[in-house]
C-alpha cells in the first residue's frame, strides 16, 4: 500500500463538515478482512448538512433508527440503503452532536482489486468502472448495514489513513447528484471531485 498509512484521527472529523468533506480526497479507505486487505483512495465525496439542508436525511433535525448516529461521536459510518438492495458509506462528520455526513462516491482501487472483482461478481471488465459510484464502491469494499455505527477511528476492519491528500488545485466542486428533491438546496456546491481521475461517478 501506498501514502501515509498512518489513520485518521476524530479531531479530523470534528471539524467543519464542508472542510471535511472536501479533505477527505486522496485520503485512503481501508478494509481488512480474512481474505485480504482492500484499500481506495476517494475521489469524489459529498457533503449533507443537516438541520437546514432539504438533502440530507436530517432535515429539521429528523431523528430516526436509521439516523441517530449521526446525533453520536464524529468519525462513525453512515450506513443506508437505497433501492431496498444497494448501500451508500457517509462518514459523520462536524461539530459534535450536530447532524452532518460526507458521502463516499467513488474511490480509486489501490490494493484488492481481484478481490473487490469477487464482492462484486465481476470477473472481467474495465477497473475504472469497479468502484465509480457509491454503491459500487459499497459492493467492492462489501460495506453493508452490519457496518452501520463502525467507529472508523477504532475499528481495525474499516479506517481511513491519510493517504495521498488532494492538493487544493486538483480539487473540482459541483452541484451533488440525484437529489432534484432538495429544491433551491440541490444547486449547492457540495460535490467535490478530483479532476481528471477516471474513477470519478458516471
């Protein structure tokens, strides 16, 4: 593996959660299993800052089973499924107790690749496509609802290492995807990508 193999600690997390979101690129994802290690540099994230953001699950402060974690410790995995099947990965991230996650969109494969090609029932195929999207990244990395709570700052199956931080000037922002629903909310500027990486959602 390559970068800083050295592990994020929560006063990263505890921060402002844009800030957060944004220097989360080229930071690594690691998980360890029995089979071996995977690890991705993330490419592309999202921010969702609830209470006033219509985008994020909590909006007016909503709080439900599946988003009372993050009321909880900053550096815990948002873990929630889309389509009754398929799973996003948020990290909780801002000021503590206060409602905000970063979604990972899209990573880059840097160790596992054959056995992210196994979670995914992919034999064949084009790498850039094995983890350009959330859920793709999901199945690759076999992030499910067990995952749900996992405190990456503690946890040795799942963390995050510092990696390869993106320099600012390689840093893009955009208007995030598929939330038509957020109104005047959707056209915030809180999708942030690395230019040119050809690992970067569809």
């Amino acid at each position: 593996m390559t970068g800083n193999e050295e592990r994020l600690t929560r006063s990263f997390y505890e921060r402002d959660p844009l800030m957060v979101t944004k220097e989360l690129l080229g930071r690594y994802i690691v998980r360890e299993t029995g089979r071996g290690k995977i690890v991705g540099k993330i490419v592309e994230t999202e921010a969702y800052i609830g209470p006033d953001d219509k985008g994020s699950h909590t909006f007016n402060n909503k709080k439900t089973k599946r988003t009372r974690v993050q009321y909880q410790e900053r550096g815990l995995a948002y873990v929630f499924s889309i389509y009754g099947k398929n799973f996003c990965f948020c990290i909780v991230v801002g000021k503590d107790h206060e409602p905000a996650a970063a979604l990972i969109r899209a990573v880059e494969p840097i160790t596992g690749i054959e056995l992210m090609k196994k979670n995914r029932t992919i034999k064949t195929g084009k790498i850039k496509d094995l983890t350009n999207g959330p859920s793709k990244f999901c199945q690759a990395f076999n992030i499910t609802a067990k995952d749900y709570g996992i405190d990456l700052c503690g946890d040795d199956s799942l963390y995050l290492t510092k990696g390869e931080p993106a320099d600012e000037t390689s840093i893009s922002r955009s208007p995030r995807i598929n939330i038509d629903y957020a109104e005047e909310w959707k056209d915030k500027k809180w999708r942030f990508y690395i230019t040119g990486n050809k690992f970067v959602s569809k």
